[in-house]
C-alpha cells in the first residue's frame, strides 16, 4: 500500500470559484477525516466518514464545504464561491474505525487570489 | 474544546531532555501526540487511552492523567531528527480536537 494520496497537490483559483479536491485512503481504513490547516495553527476539524457514511461535519463549516465518499473508498472535498479565506492546506487522513493512528496524506495547497 | 499546549517554543541543545503538556478541560477519552516538520503532513508518535492503554513507538514515551486531565510526552535524549511541531489530538473515539502546537528546534 502507498499510504493516503491526495490530489491536486496544490491549487490557485480565483475568488468565487468552485474548487473539488480528492482523497484516497489506505484501501483498508473504513474511516476518512478532513482537516484544514492554516500556519501556526494545528489541523481544523472539518468532516470524518466511516465508509460512505458522513457521521460529522464541523459546524464552523459554512454550506459552502460539502464532501462525499460514495463508495466508501476514495473522497472529495468541494469548496463552492472560493472566497480568500479558504487559503489554507487541506489534508486528508484514514485510520480503522476506533481510536486508532491516522495516516495523513501530503495535503492539497488552497489559494484563493 | 481545544486542548491547551505548553510550552510553546522550546529550543534543545542535542541529547537534551524535553517534556511537552496538554491539557484539557474536558474529561479525555484519548489523547492522540503527532509531529509535524515545516511542510509535510502530521506523523503518529502514540497514542494514549482512558484506562491506560497505549499504541505508539517504542522510543517515545508518554503519560495520561486522567483525573487531571493532562498528557505529557516525554523526549530524552533528543536528536536533530526531534526538530519539528508537536501536536497533540484529544479523541473521543470519532474525532480529534487538536491543539496549537509546540515547536521544538533541537541544535547540534
């Protein structure tokens, strides 16, 4: 397995548009979490799924964030009318259901000019 | 509620000792201890449960009080490899909470 990928691994976009990052788990992680990181600051919680179900989401998340993992494997993180304070790294993380390790992956790089 | 991390900064001369706090003010469930370097993602270092489990690496050790509410992670005998951003996660078996960080710079 070659650990959680995630992808693009950055992305400039304009104010007002939709940007769609995806996310690939290790194949046997049921769960699926969603961080956002801005520097100095430790991962934002953002939404976990236990395989294709959506079992929490921030409410710091405005309506703007909507996330799927439709087959219970790879995941996507849609962010609608980018506005420049989404700038920020999103990192995606897998782990076995329970309190167990997460494996992050690299992170896609968000910025919003 | 976000954990609280102390210290902030700590700068090591090699082979020194360094014990780093997180607290919170809710009863913990687990405390999860993460390090990051400057521009890559979070690395596991262990994990401590309620009741007095552990899963993490042999060469890291750590404590969970669970009436205080307070983990510590305990670094003896830091390398350079040491240098990076310690973070620890409050679990409750479905999410984490993460607090700020500590930076910890380890010089030759």
């Amino acid at each position: 397995d070659t650990g959680v990928s995630q992808d693009p691994r950055h992305k400039i976009t304009k104010r007002g548009q939709n940007v769609t990052f995806r996310c690939d788990p290790i194949s046997e992680h049921n769960r699926l979490y969603w961080y956002r990181q801005t520097l100095g600051q430790g991962p934002e919680f953002l939404t976990y799924f236990q395989n294709e179900a959506q079992l929490e989401k921030s409410r710091l998340l405005s309506d703007r964030f909507s996330a799927e993992r439709p087959k219970g494997s790879f995941s996507t993180l849609e962010i609608q009318r980018t506005e420049q304070g989404d700038s920020a790294m999103y990192l995606c993380a897998s782990s076995l259901q329970g309190d167990n390790e997460q494996f992050f992956g690299p992170g896609t790089r968000l910025t919003v000019l | 509620q976000q954990p609280v991390q102390s210290p902030q900064a700590v700068i090591l001369r090699e082979g020194e000792d360094a014990v780093i706090n997180c607290s919170s003010s809710k009863a913990l469930y687990s405390v999860h201890w993460y390090r990051q370097k400057h521009g890559e993602a979070p690395v596991f270092l262990m994990i401590l449960l309620k009741g007095g489990e552990q899963k993490g690496h042999d060469k890291i050790s750590a404590s969970f009080n669970e009436k205080k509410q307070q983990s510590s992670l305990y670094l003896t005998a830091s390398q350079l490899s040491y240098s990076g951003t310690y973070f620890c996660g409050t679990g409750n078996n479905r999410k984490l909470i993460w607090g700020l960080g500590t930076s910890l710079a380890v010089n030759p």
